[in-house]
C-alpha cells in the first residue's frame, strides 16, 4: 500500500487520546509557526509568540497548505 485515507477528525481523535496517556504530553492548539532551524542533531520550532521547541522529529501533517512542506522546500505535484 501506498497509502490510507482516514477521516481526520477520527485521526486526530485517535491522537489525541493516545498522546495524553503519555506523562510529557502537552497539548498547544492552535500554535503559528515563524521559524524552524535544523542543526546536525536536533531541531528548533520558534512560535509568532517567541516560544521555542527543540525536538529530533518533526512530522509535517499541517494540511494542504503546509508550512512544514514550504519552509523546507519540499517538493510536490498535484493531479486531478
């Protein structure tokens, strides 16, 4: 398989319930992004509120429009 459609108000249902049994589990919705920094062995997230978050994976599942995808440039094509 190459792939699965889920729903994603169940997805992220599912997510979430899994995501708060974990004790460092913090929820930030909603959180705009302004810069990502990626050094040799970890990553930085700076929010429009000047909050900073180091992390060594990013998952870039922020929809369509992804800030993700356009601030490191990764390349997509679209077809009906």
């Amino acid at each position: 398989y190459l792939g699965h459609i889920i729903e994603n108000d169940a997805l992220v249902q599912s997510l979430l319930n899994r995501a708060q049994e974990l004790p460092s589990f913090t929820f930030l919705c909603p959180v705009e992004l302004e810069a990502l920094v990626i050094g040799s062995d970890s990553l930085s997230l700076k929010t429009k509120k000047s909050n900073v978050f180091k992390s060594t994976l990013l998952v870039g599942a922020d929809g369509a429009n992804s800030w993700v995808r356009k601030t490191l440039k990764i390349p997509y094509s679209e077809h009906s």
